[in-house]
C-alpha cells in the first residue's frame, strides 16, 4: 500500500496553494497517494485545526503523514518540527496546532525539520507550506527516515496553548472549556474529551453553562432526539469530544457560540 499524504490547512480552495503543495510534492514522489483532510479551516484558527487534526488521525491507516498548516507565524522563528505518534507522522509547525495530539494518550518521538527553512535559495518566506513542509512529505513518503532528515528533540519542548485541554475547578465541581469547533449543525464541539467527562457530568443531578454571553441549563443526552426541543443537551459527539447540541437546531445560535469561545459547565447541587 501507497504511504497516503494527508493536507490539512487554512488555504481555502480559491487559491492555487493547495494545488502547489501537492505539485511540490509529486515532482519528488510522482506516485503519492496524497488525501486532503480539509482546507477549510478558519484562518490563523489553530484551535479548529488542532482539533480536524486530532479528530481525523484515528480513521487513517498507521504509515500516514499528516501535513497540517496552519502557520500564521510564517516565516519567524517557530520551529517546523515532525511528532510521530501511533505509527503515524505529522508535520506541523511548533505553534500549539498539535496540543491536541500531544495531550491524547500514547508515547511518541518529536524531530526538528527547521534547518530545511534555509535548504534553498528559492524558499519562500511566506510560503512554507509548497517549500518546506511539501517536499518533507513526499522524502517521507519515499521511505527516508525522520533521524535523516533532522535532530530528534524532547517532545515536553513542544508547544502547548490554554486550549489543548479543559480546566477543571479545584473541586472539579465546574470545568472551563473552550468550543474547538462549529460544526454545520451548529453543534458546538469543546475540547473536553467524552471519557471520563461525561459520566462525571451526567452524575451531577443539575448542570449549568454559563459564557460571556449566555446562561443556561444543560441537560445530558445519548441522542439529539432525547434532547427537548429548545433545550441544550451535553452529548458524547462521534469524534472523541463532548459537544453542546440540540434537537433540530443550533446551539452555536442559541449560544452565540464561534470557535474559540470559553464556556463554564457548573454543577448545580451537591450530588456526586
């Protein structure tokens, strides 16, 4: 089986970017196997592209290398570094768009790739994506190894930002949460995985949100056809993550809710 290339980026598809990251990568490797897992990612929005990243690792096969940009510091001094982890690769920039991936369980190895950056006369500064990233990919893909290609780093020197993982109270009685992503549903996904947090939500006999914007009552559901209508149900979502919803609408609506938005989930009795 072909090694698959997987782009993640915030490009858009109006734009020849895309189209030259894979260019760049099939002059080296004219038989890649290269998959896009989004490109629409919010601009400069490493929350969300943290999350598609994290999200869609587990549905691809152990060999893949995952190309994830999102790299509003371009051209500065983050470094570009690879993370293996669960027999995979990713090549990111060191900026905080794989706290996720480093948060979830599992060992993994972490390489710098910067000296790269100054490889050529002809890389773009503003375009590391095509120049850098591309071409590390297609070597990859071609069986170099990590080791060859830059020095292995500890992987606690990586980047982490507030969002990678929830903040729970001191009597974990109330947990601060940030909405990773909005989906066209207008579920809104936060960055609390769904174990254990779920079973110590759906314990507490009363449950509150509260946001800048917004209070209310929460109560938790296995299905969005259990939630009243109107009401704004906690659900184990299908992609690792709690999720606030409701039945037949949106609670990023109800909420005012966007990506990056900070929300409390509150217990409202003494129940444990």
């Amino acid at each position: 089986m072909k090694t698959p290339v997987a782009l993640l980026s915030d490009f858009g598809t109006g734009d020849p970017y895309v189209a030259q990251m894979k260019g760049a990568i099939l002059r080296i490797n004219p038989d890649a196997l290269i998959v896009d897992v989004t490109h629409g990612i919010e601009p400069f929005n490493l929350a969300q592209g943290g999350f598609h990243l994290n999200a869609t690792r587990p549905h691809f096969p152990q060999g893949t290398i995952f190309v994830a940009v999102v790299d509003p510091g371009v051209g500065g001094t983050r470094r570009i570094v690879l993370l293996e982890k669960d027999g995979q690769r990713i090549l990111a920039p060191d900026n905080g768009l794989l706290g996720l991936v480093l948060a979830a369980p599992g060992e993994a190895r972490a390489f710098d790739m910067s000296a790269h950056i100054r490889a050529r006369a002809d890389i773009s500064h503003t375009f590391h994506g095509r120049d850098v990233f591309a071409p590390l990919a297609a070597r990859l893909a071609l069986g170099e190894a990590p080791e060859s290609l830059g020095p292995q780093i500890p992987v606690d020197a990586l980047q982490r930002l507030d969002w990678a993982a929830p903040q729970p109270a001191a009597d974990r009685r109330a947990v601060s949460a940030v909405v990773l992503h909005v989906d066209r549903f207008g579920n809104c996904i936060l960055n609390i995985p769904d174990a254990p947090w779920f079973d110590t939500f759906c314990a507490w006999s009363g449950l509150a949100l509260s946001s800048r914007r917004h209070s209310a009552s929460v109560v938790c559901a296995q299905i969005y056809s259990n939630i009243p209508l109107g009401a704004l149900g906690l659900m184990r979502g299908s992609q690792g993550y709690l999720e606030l919803s409701m039945n037949q609408a949106s609670a990023a609506r109800l909420l005012s809710a966007t990506c990056g938005t900070r929300i409390t989930l509150s217990a409202t009795d003494d129940a444990s």
